[in-house]
C-alpha cells in the first residue's frame, strides 16, 4: 500500500457555504471509515466554535482507503484549509501539501470571489483542479449555466464535472473516481534525505506538539532525529502515524507521498511554524521548501478582564491558547483607563473574534476588547522606524516625520444592481479603483485597494447589508504605503481615556470623533457633574457632547414596610458601579469601551 | 418591649389607576368576602401575635380600603384587639380615596377606633386626575374632607404628587395652595416614579432619560422643574406649619404618622394581608403576592430572612437617612452591636459633597442629598 502511485493527495477549495465541509464529511462516509453513528454531522471541524460558524478555522487532515472502480484501493488523503482570508498563508500551505484541488462550486450562485481566490491560490501552487458542481438538487440550481461560467471566467475544462448534491449523497462516487483518475500521485524520492513541509501543528498534553506534515521525500520513523529547518529545533520522533476521522492512528514509518503526523516532545507549537520544512537533523536535505513565511499578524487590538482581579487568569489562557496557535501574539501592556491586560495581534479580524470567544467561552472570562487596529509605520525625523500597534505609543507629532499603513488589494464580486453601493462603500472606505469586469450578463468582480484599517471594523457587514447579501469578498495583503493619519484621542471630563485612543485618516477624523462622542454619551450615565466628553486630534477638540448632570436620583415613593424591596434597589445601584471603570471621578461600564468598536451601526 | 405596629393590606381598588405598581386590584363581592375571611383567620392565628403584645399604631392601606364595606374594616379591627392590647393612644390609620367614602362609612371607620384618615388626593387639578386615571375629581377632594371632619377626624392626611405629566410650577403651586386651604395635620409629597407594568410606562418610560440627554421629549417635567417643584413646595408647606420630617412627608407639629416612623426607625411591624411585609427584629418576611396561595395555603409566608448584626445596621442608616432628623451612627453601632467603620469613608465623601450634613452628633441628608438619595444610601448597603 506505500507505493506512491496508490496515494491521493488532495484538498477542496470553495467559496464559504458552497458545501466544502459537507463533501468531506461524504467522502469520509463513502470510503467506510467511520460508521454512521460516529458520523457526527461535520467530521472534520472539530471545534464547537467551527461548527457554530460552519467555517473551519484550523486546516485538518483525514486518511481514507478507496476501492475504485479499478479494483485497486487508494489511499485518499484529504486536506481540510480554513475558508478565511485572516488564514491565507495557511491555506497556501495546506494546499502546497496536496498535488490537486476538488473545486467545489453551489449550482445555484455560481462562481464567488472566493472561488476565484481559492482556485488561483491552488493553480499558483500547480495543483491539477478540478471542478464539481454541488447543490444540483436545489430548485434554482443551474448546473449547465454555472459549468460556462466556470469555464469562462476561470478557464476550467468544466463539461464532464461531476454534478452533485453533497447533502444527499448524489454523485460522491464519481468525485472519488475523479480523485483517482485526475490528482496526480506523489513522486517524491523515498530515499533522499528527510524533506517534509507543516501544514498545521496541534498541541496534546500528552504527547507534546504534533506536526501535521506532508512528506516530500525521504521517510521517517520513531527515533528519527528530526531539525525543523527554519526555526532550527531538533528533536527525537516518539511517533509517527496518519490522521483517522477525528483520531491520530500511529503507523512504523511515513515515507515520501504520504500525509501524516509525527511527535517528538515538543513543548511549543512556535518550534513548528506552519509552512516549515522538517529534515533529519544528521543528513539534513540541501535546502529547505520554498514559500516559508514568519507568522505576522496584522490586526492588534487591547484585551482586559473585566474584573481587574482576573488578569492572571486571562495571562493563563492566553499561553493555553499559544500552546496550540503559533500565529496568536500577546504581551503585557497597562493602560490607565482598563488596568492590566494584554496587546495581542491576529492575523485578521475573525481570527481576533476567534481568539476572544474561545477565551470567553472556553475560560469563563469576561473580557473588555479596545478597538482594533492595523500596523502602522512610523519615520520620525531621527531616522527611526517604529512599527505602531498600540495608538498609545504614538510619538509626539513633532517626532514624527510621516506615517505608512498598509493596503490590501480587494476582489468584490457583485450582481449588476448593487455595484453602485459597493463602489460608494469603497469609495467612502478610502479605497482606489483599479478595475470591474462583467464575469457574466449579470455580475462584476470589482478590483480596489483599500486601507486595512478600513475594513477590520465592519467592512464585511457594511458589505453585506449595503448589497442585500449578494456581494463576497476577499483581499490579499500589498504594501505599506504613505498616508495622512492622525491619533484621534477621546477626553472624558477632560481626561484622556487611553483605551479610546485610535488612529484614523485625518479625513475621517471629524466624522469618527463626531460619533464616538454621540456613542458614549449614551453608553455614560449621568453623574452628580455635567460631564463632557471630547473627541481631539493633537489637543485640538474637534467634536464634543455632554452628559447632563444628574437632578434627581430618590425613592420618593411608599413603599410601606417592604425594606427588602428599597435595598434590591439600592444594591442594583450599588452593583452596577462596581462594574464600573473609574476615569477621573467619572465612572464608565465596560460596555462603552466595547460600543465604539460599532461606530457605523445604527 | 417596645410597642408594635400592625399594617393590613387591603388589595382592592374601583379601577387601577395608569401609574400604580402597588399590589391592588378591582374585585368582586365574592373575591372580598373571602379575603376579609382570610384576612380574620390570619389575624387570629397564633403564631401571627403573641399574647400580651402591645400596639400602638395600626395602619390600614392598600389598595383602596374604603373600597370593602365598612362592617369588613370594622371586623378586622375586632378581631385585632382580640388578638393583642391595642394601646389607649394608638394611632389607627385608614388610606381612603375621594369618591369611596360616605358620611355613613366614615361615622362606622370612627366607631370602630380609627382616628386618622389618609386621603389620596394627588392633585387638585382635574386635567391631571384625569391623566392619572383617579376616579375622583378636585371637588370631591373637599368634600370628603369636609365629611371626615364633621365625623370628627382630628388627623387627617393629603397625598399629593409630582412630575406628573404636564405639571408646571403654576398647576402644582395651586395644588399645594388648596391642600393647604383645606389645613390637613399631615401632607405627604411624592414623585411620580414611572414604573414598569403600569400604562404610564408604555407612555413615558425613558422620557426622563430622552430628554436629559438633550432629546425632545417633553411629556413630564424636567427633572431640574420637578425637584424645584418639590423645594418650593417644603418652602410653602414650611410657611403654612408643615415641618418637612422625611423625604416626602410634612406635619404640623405631633402629628408625624407612628406607623411610618416605625419603618423608617426599624422598628417591629406585622404586616396582614397580601403582599404584606413584617419586620420584628432581625426577623423579616412577606406574605404572598399570589391571591389564590394567599387564600389557599396554609403557609402564606415567604422570603423570610434573618439579618446579620452588620445587615440590620445598613439598613437602620439609610432608611435612617430618610428622616430630616438623620442618624447617630455611633449609637446605632451601639444598638446593633456592629461595626460601622467601613461606611466612614463613603460619609466622608458624602459631607464633602455635600449631600449630607452634620446635625450635633447625627448626619442628615443635605437639601441637595435628599434629591440624590439613591446615591448617597447606595454606599450604605
């Protein structure tokens, strides 16, 4: 069974919901791995939280027998990517693991931005492709229109695809023959020195970090000593084996084609960075693979407890956390309006919703979350370069020579009615237009460059409700590139609340001080002093609101001898300030540090 | 042993007025009878009044009492004295509204003992009655008070209130004025406090708020307009004889109600009926709010609870606190047997502010503190 030609390596590219993790979940099935019962409804999102969201956040790995039409058996290795663009670099390494893609397309709404993104992802790595056309028992699917399309725009030899309903099980087995017949067999040199790229790693308390590899060339077995060429780690394999539904099978020795696993008492997951090639530490391969990348994130944002005393429980599960996700940064950082709490960077924004559910939900923390920002870079006139991720840290405007943020390069596919909003969208967003081209009769894909900034907020959701549901998304990182920002600072009865600090386009400052104000006079409640509250930008006040002061505050009412129900109120009052965070003599909830992260709602 | 107070609650009313969040009801004859039946045996049971216990004030409220027949009132009190020594000089209180009561009713409430009758009359402008949802109008207000002096009430009380929607300065000037025309021995104040589960609520709730924040909303008073209501009022009651003694009550000299003292003093207190709280030490519970369990059940108790020294003395500063005459700490440290060091500084605070004051060896609530007395009792519990 180790002769390559019986090995498939492959994975499945799609746009969110076009039934990526359903087709999996098929595949599994039809291959006779798991039995119905433990068939739990998505095999391969393991998380509770992927499953809620029906995203898959960690790219994962199943190894499955087929006996195909042939009458051979095949070893199919099927790696799962996340569907997200915050996990891009992931995705290019989980699909450099594989030697072809299953471009699976919904019958009904055709090609989406991230089709286009996700397939160019997989030819850039020479994958072979091939599409699938799913959802064909959907009343509104039109299989024959979407097979034109895909041939049009993506220039996919579509006519023979496999038509499917992933859901009810129509038409699996003709994917699994097209795997068979279409993904290439791996052609690696199983005597060659150890040359095995990561894809992910896990952390078990047990058996330490377990890498997720694909090995190129070479073969490795327990006792191996392996390096792992960019981070310069060296370890003694305990084990090695291939990936069950949900389960790490333990095998005598993977050798090159095959997907697997591989533990050596590793401690930390930042030892085997994603996208690192792994050798054998005695007769190491000549060079490394290609496409390595350090783990950079690029959303920075302040997370608090809510509870002061709670911050070395927060301090715990964040390195829990690291333990299993390397791309997750922290590091102390104080601040005078929230306390002790931490600075940590994410690759992208649902990456930091991830990240904060997990430590709400999974640790029992409550968390206060400072608005996110981007990297920027500072030149101050000295010649330094500093590169910003808390708006705190800003220098002083005369330090300053100018400021850099970085840009993204966005694709937005968009029916015919709705490109006059998204272009208003983007234009409001600071974005540039690069181009739009009818893909079909009555669709665009819109090319634009955007600041980051602008779109880690609620560029999505803007998005979304600005063209009723029917434009997608996706943006690759560009460049950094010269811009007029400015840190616009919030002063709460004349005091500067750090927390609130932000940097925006000096354009957009205006406009933003203006409604954060409007925001936290609502969210502030009334004290015994009018307090007003002020949005500036180097020290000049530039919008401003006020709370009045409060008059009246008194139970002048009877309410006989019922003393209990008098003190259930004072001790509501009593509480609700204790939630409180204490700004000067002005005290602020939790809840108005939390409300400016939605500014464009209403 | 200090002498108790006795509180009966009658939950019946004509009609449920738009702002009222109290336990009170219409209900048919059957429903009364059976609650007066109820009532009776609660009184009479035992474990409600120990032998021998003295009682000197009695307070009928609700709800509306006058709304029962008198002969309900006039057993109830019965069965009371039956039950324990009501003392020769107790004060027996009746809460009454205009348009419920008869010559006949208020000669049978004096027969029976009762000797101050508290009138809800709110206001004396009919635009605002009507508001309400009171039953009666400005007119019946006097003449209700007429009768109850020729059936020879010498303690009469007047409920009035503020905030009221569209009340001005004018309109509430001229309800005090003929409030005082009338030279009641009591007026209480109260602020109309928009309660949710009441139709004012659907009405005005957040209105305050709205307007605070610089909305439009002018359906109720500002606050700045209330409060100054409420000062200009003490200064008018003040002139006419009335001493402000707590945040929303004013009287002519002697005439303080007992039966509110006492809950404001802590003192002990057994509540009848539904929905009624007694306090008889560090002991506390309230009956059922539920009709059906009240009649039905044999336990009617609920919520009972039994306060720690520290508790007991939290409570005793701020409702305390209410009474002009304020608290001596020090002594209540005494009485309670607690400490009270942990509230010096927040009565640190509260005298920089200036929301209490110093009055000898007591603190009081400031002018100002008595507008804002949420606040200042919130450090106390």
């Amino acid at each position: 069974m180790n002769d390559q030609e019986r090995i498939r390596n492959f994975c499945i590219v799609a746009h969110i919901d076009h039934g990526k993790s359903t087709l999996a979940d098929r595949i599994i099935e039809k291959t006779g791995l798991l039995t119905e019962r433990e068939m739990q409804e998505q095999v391969l999102d393991n998380m509770d939280l992927e499953r809620e969201r029906g995203i898959t956040i960690k790219a994962q790995a199943v190894r499955t027998i087929y006996k195909a039409k042939d009458g051979k058996e095949y070893i199919l290795n099927l790696i799962d990517t996340p569907g997200h663009v915050d996990f891009n670099y992931e995705v290019s390494r989980a699909l450099a693991a594989c030697d072809g893609a299953i471009l699976v397309v919904d019958a009904a709404q055709g090609i989406e931005a991230q089709t286009l993104a996700n397939v160019y992802l997989a030819l850039d790595h020479d994958l072979e492709v091939f599409p699938v056309i799913n959802k064909i028992d959907l009343p509104s699917a039109e299989p024959e229109r979407v097979k034109d399309e895909i041939e049009d725009v993506i220039g996919l030899e579509a006519q023979d695809a496999p038509l499917i309903s992933a859901k009810n099980g129509i038409g699996i087995e003709e994917v699994l023959e097209a795997v068979v017949e279409k993904v290439p067999a791996p052609k690696g040199d199983a005597d060659a020195p150890l040359k095995a790229l990561i894809f992910d790693s896990v952390y078990d308390s047990y058996k330490g970090v377990i890498v997720f590899m694909r090995i190129m060339d070479g073969k490795v077995r327990k006792g191996t000593r392996v390096k792992m060429m960019a981070t310069g780690a060296v370890a003694e394999v305990v084990e090695v084996g291939w990936f069950g539904a949900g389960q790490f099978i333990p095998c005598e020795e993977l050798s090159a084609g095959m997907v697997g696993y591989l533990a050596a008492s590793i401690k930390n997951v930042k030892d085997t960075a994603v996208g690192d090639t792994v050798t054998e530490a005695d007769r190491p391969c000549a060079e490394a693979l290609p496409g390595y990348k350090k783990v950079q994130s690029m959303v920075y944002c302040g997370l608090y407890p809510a509870d002061g005393a709670k911050y070395p429980d927060l301090k715990d599960a964040l390195e829990k956390l690291t333990l299993n996700d390397a791309s997750l940064f922290y590091e102390p950082e104080t601040s005078v309006a929230l306390g002790f709490g931490f600075r940590c960077g994410f690759l992208g924004l649902l990456h930091l919703e991830v990240v904060q559910e997990r430590l709400e939900r999974e640790y029992d923390l409550d968390l206060v979350t400072t608005a996110p920002g981007v990297v920027y870079k500072v030149y101050k006139t000295n010649g330094d370069v500093i590169e910003l991720t808390n708006p705190s840290n800003l220098p002083d405007p005369s330090e300053i020579d100018h400021m850099e943020e970085p840009i993204v390069s966005a694709e937005i596919m968009v029916t015919k009615d709705f490109i006059g909003s998204i272009m208003e969208l983007c234009q409001e967003r600071r974005g540039r237009y690069l181009s739009m081209e009818y893909i079909e009769a009555n669709r665009a894909l819109l090319k634009y460059e955007l600041p980051l900034n602008e779109i880690i907020y609620d560029f999505f959701d803007a998005l979304k409700s600005r063209s009723k549901g029917y434009a997608s998304f996706d943006y690759e990182m560009k460049a950094y590139e010269t811009s007029k920002l400015v840190k616009l600072d919030i002063l709460i009865n004349k005091e500067e609340v750090d927390a609130l600090s932000f940097i925006v386009h000096s354009d957009s400052a205006y406009e933003r001080g203006r409604r954060m104000c409007e925001r936290l006079k609502d969210e502030i409640p009334r004290h015994l002093f009018e307090i007003p509250i002020q949005a500036a930008v180097g020290g000049k006040v530039i919008a401003r609101e006020t709370v009045k002061a409060m008059r009246k505050d008194v139970l002048a009412k009877c309410y006989g001898g019922d003393i209990t129900r008098k003190k259930k109120l004072l001790e509501k009052q009593k509480e609700g300030k204790k939630r409180m965070r204490q700004i000067g003599n002005v005290e602020i909830p939790q809840s108005a540090f939390m409300s400016v992260l939605k500014l464009d709602e209403e | 042993m200090k002498n108790k107070g006795i509180y009966v609650h009658i939950p019946f009313c004509v009609r449920k007025c738009a702002y009222c969040d109290f336990l009170s009801f219409p209900a048919g004859d059957e429903l009364k009878k059976a609650y007066t039946g109820r009532l009776l045996k609660e009184i009479a049971d035992g474990s409600a009044v120990s032998e021998g216990q003295t009682v000197d004030s009695i307070f009928i409220g609700g709800g509306t009492p006058s709304v029962p027949e008198a002969a309900d009132i006039v057993r109830i009190l019965e069965q009371i004295k039956k039950s324990c020594i009501v003392t020769a000089d107790a004060e027996i209180s009746i809460e009454a509204n205009p348009g419920t009561v008869t010559e006949e009713k208020l000669a049978l409430y004096r027969e029976a003992g009762i000797n101050r009758i508290s009138f809800g009359a709110q206001s004396f402008n009919d635009d605002e009655l009507k508001l309400l949802g009171r039953i009666h109008r400005s007119g019946d207000i006097s003449e209700c008070f007429e009768a109850a002096r020729r059936a020879g009430f010498e303690n009469i009380n007047l409920d009035l209130m503020t905030g009221l929607p569209g009340q001005t300065k004018e309109v509430w000037s001229e309800t005090l004025d003929k409030a005082i025309g009338l030279s009641p021995e009591h007026i209480s104040v109260y602020s109309l406090i928009i309660e949710e589960g009441t139709a004012f609520y659907g009405r005005y709730h957040g209105a305050d708020d709205i307007r605070a924040k610089g909305g439009t909303q002018s359906l109720l008073p500002s606050e700045e307009e209330e409060r100054l209501m409420v000062v200009r009022g003490a200064e008018r009651l003040a002139e006419a004889g009335y001493a402000q003694y707590e945040i929303s009550n004013y009287a002519r000299e002697g005439y303080e109600c007992r039966h509110n003292l006492k809950y404001w003093l802590r003192e002990d207190y057994l509540g009848f009926g539904l929905g009624a709280a007694s306090c008889l030490g560090n002991f506390r519970y309230k009956n059922t709010s539920d009709m059906k369990e009240y009649l039905e059940a044999e336990d009617i108790r609920k919520d009972r609870e039994y306060l720690t020294a520290e508790e007991e003395l939290s409570e005793a500063i701020f409702l305390g606190l209410r009474l002009n005459l304020g608290v001596d700490i020090k002594e209540l440290e005494k009485e309670y047997g607690a400490d009270a060091s942990c509230y010096l500084e927040w009565t640190e605070k509260m005298l920089d502010e200036g929301l209490l004051i110093k009055k000898g060896e007591n603190i009081a609530l400031s002018g100002r503190g008595r507008d804002l007395a949420n606040y200042v009792w919130s450090g106390y519990v």
